[in-house]
C-alpha cells in the first residue's frame, strides 16, 4: 500500500503561479472582471450659475436688524438678565435660609444677648454643621472595672441602679 506523499515546496510553487496569472505582475492593474468606470464628458461651454448667499456666509455684525430681529434680540437678552437674576435670588436664599418674619425677628433676635462661655471656640474644629469632639489617647482604650467607675470613692462618680430588664 502507497502512502500519498505531500510536496510542500511543489505545493507553494503551484500557488504562486496561480496567483500570477491573475495579477499580471502589475500589482495595482484593475482586475480583468471589471471595467473602469467612464468619467462623464466635461462641458466647458456652460457658465457657472450664480447662487444666492448662504445664511451662514452673511456677516450678520454688518448687516443691518430688522426691525423683528432687534425685538427678538431684545427678549432674549431681557430673559436671560432675568434667568441669571432669579438664580442668584435662589442661591442667596439657599445660604442664608428662607426669610424671617418682622414679629419672630423682634421677639427673638432684637432681643437677644450673648453668651459667654470658657470654650475657646474660635480655635475648635468646626465642620458644617457642629464641633468635632478630640479623641483623647490615653483614657479612651483603657478598660475600667466596675469599682472604678461606680461608688463614692471612683474617680467618675457614677450610681449603679439595678434593672430587671423591664
């Protein structure tokens, strides 16, 4: 029994030929199945047609404002004025919070008086809404036993009430 045998080199070269018969050692040459297609004929007889501007080539800086256009302009302009108005209007109300009624300011802010106190307030933490309290190091981890915290002699003085859980 013959084993079919299988020549790469005699394989390759086959190829090869056959591709060179359709290139025709021109690379770039049209293939032979199409055709090129036909330019149309040029006709310089015609003058070029001469066609209006277009809207977007009008230089609208120097060309004069109907008298519909400058009162279009003008409500745009006068609704923008007034959109940037009430925006700002809105953002003031935001920070200083809705406005106080004459009675309620009377009765509360005219007749208030400050109120001194020891905390140096001006050197605190302060985030939007409140102080920050500072975590103390050395008393915050440490465990205390209940006769340090509770009686007459504990350094924090606090009671211990008995509770049944109801």
């Amino acid at each position: 029994m013959d084993s079919p045998s299988f020549n790469l080199v005699s394989g390759i070269q086959e190829s090869v030929a056959r591709e060179e018969l359709y290139l025709a050692d021109d690379l770039f040459s049209p293939s032979p199945l199409t055709t090129p297609e036909s330019t149309p004929e040029s006709s310089p007889n015609q003058e070029p047609v001469n066609l209006p501007p277009d809207e977007a080539e009008v230089d609208t800086e120097t060309a004069p404002m109907t008298a519909q256009q400058r009162r279009k302009r003008k409500k745009m302009l006068q609704g923008r004025r007034n959109m940037k108005k009430r925006l700002q209007e809105e953002k003031q109300s935001k920070r200083e919070g809705p406005p106080v009624r004459p009675g309620v300011w009377k009765k509360y802010v005219e007749g208030a008086t400050g109120v001194q106190t020891k905390a140096a307030t001006s050197t605190a933490a302060v985030t939007r809404s409140a102080y920050i309290a500072r975590n103390v190091p050395d008393s915050s981890k440490k465990a205390h036993t209940l006769e340090e915290l509770v009686g007459p002699k504990s350094e924090y003085k606090y009671q211990l009430r008995k509770w049944d859980g109801r």
